[in-house]
C-alpha cells in the first residue's frame, strides 16, 4: 500500500467517524423531539431542522468514503452542496430567531409563525437555486473531482464562481450574521441583567422608572438602552416579572 492510498485510506475513515457522528446527533434530537411531546415548540422546530440539515450533512461524509472512486459526481456533488449551504443558512436563521425573541421579550417573546414558512424556504431554496444556475452556467463544475487522486466528489478550484456562489457565500454570511446577532443579543441580555439587578436592590426609584416607561413607550431615547434595539417598557420594569418566553 503506497503512501497516498494509505492516505486516501485515512481521509475516509475519519470522514465515515465524524460523519456517523453527526447522523446519530440529528437523529437523537429528532427522536427525543418525537418522543417527549410536551416539549415541543416552534422554536425547538429549528432545532429539528438544523438537526435534518446535520444529517444531510453527515450522510454525504458516510456516502464519500463508502463509495469513494465509484460514485456519481454529479448526484453526490448537488447533494453535499445542499447539505452544506442548508446547514450555514439554518445557523444564520436560528441566531436571527434568538434575537428576534429576545427583542420582543417584552412582549411575550414568542417566535413568529411565519419563520417556520420562511426559514425552510431560505435553507432549501438558496442552495437548489445556486444549483441551477451552477448547473447552466459551468456544467462539469458539477461532474468533475476536485483533483485525480481524491475520490471525493465536490466542485474542483478551476470553478472558483461557482464555488463562491454554492458555498462560500452561506458560509461567511453564517459567520457574519451569527456574530452580529449574538453579540446584540448579549447586549440585550445584559442590559436585562442590570435593570432586574436594579429594581432588586432598589437602586431606581419609582418615579424614574415610570418616567423611562413613558420615554420608551414614547420612542424618546433613554441612556442606558440601545438605541438600534427596540426595546418595550417591560425592559426597565425591574420587578423581575419581565421572562423570556421560548414555549409557543
């Protein structure tokens, strides 16, 4: 056995390991999500659903290294491709959606139905889109191996377009908007944390809160709120009575 089929030997063993790996993850989740129904809800969905995506994901690594030199490029290509854009297109919607909800926390923090109709348009839509228009524009992109000596099936370098449209876009879109997200919802989050804490220790009198409920019910801006957040009069009630919601 040479040095490169020793290699290519490896690459498909910890490709069929991490792959196994993601397929039984999904599949708990989707199975605990079936079997204890009284803890589902429509934000435990997208966690279904990026779960589904995990075992899309995780199936095309199985695939690969089980198949390797005899598999259909084309099928196999268009499938990883799905599997990977859907899942960075989920993560995206899934930090969105905590943001959403801690922004209207105020109000019930419930998660909209209307996600549930447009998150799974966006994570299979996007991906069978570029997939056309990959397919028009360059077709071998889709039926070529990156390189001769690797039995992977996926879109070679001397596409970089197409690359750039199927894969990379989700994916530094999936980096950019988890990072903003998250970083505004730590900032909600935390201004929570001090209002409650205030109330608790009686740092604010009541005078001054009913004054910041009148300014936020206003729109007027008050100091210690961003004020590119939309935050409710329930922010500065320090009574501890302000909860997140996440049952729907």
């Amino acid at each position: 056995m040479t040095v490169d089929s020793r290699l290519v030997q490896s690459n498909a063993i910890i490709s069929a390991s991490i792959g196994s790996l993601s397929i039984l993850g999904g599949l708990s989740v989707l199975l605990s999500s079936l079997a204890f129904k009284k803890f589902r809800s429509q934000s435990r969905a997208l966690i279904c659903m990026l779960s589904t995506c995990n075992i899309m994901q995780g199936a095309f690594f199985v695939l690969m290294a089980i198949r390797g030199n005899e598999a259909d490029c084309h099928f196999y290509t268009s499938f990883g491709i799905i599997a990977a854009a859907s899942e960075f297109i989920m993560t995206t919607c899934i930090s969105f959606s905590v943001f959403y909800m801690l922004v209207q926390a105020p109000r019930g923090g419930r998660m909209s139905k209307w996600q549930l109709i447009i998150f799974p348009g966006l994570v299979f839509g996007y991906p069978s889109l570029s997939l056309i228009v990959t397919s028009l524009l360059w077709p071998k992109s889709l039926t070529e191996r990156p390189h001769e000596e690797t039995s992977w099936c996926f879109i070679p370098y001397r596409f970089p377009f197409a690359r750039i449209m199927t894969v990379y876009i989700p994916l530094f879109l999936c980096w950019g908007l988890t990072i903003i997200f998250c970083y505004r919802s730590i900032r909600i989050l935390v201004f929570y944390e001090r209002g409650i804490s205030q109330g608790l220790r009686g740092g604010t009198s009541s005078r001054s809160l009913d004054r910041r409920r009148r300014n936020i019910k206003d729109g007027k801006a008050v100091e210690d709120i961003p004020k590119t957040v939309p935050i409710a009069d329930e922010m500065s009630g320090c009574d501890g009575s302000a909860k997140l919601n996440f049952e729907t």
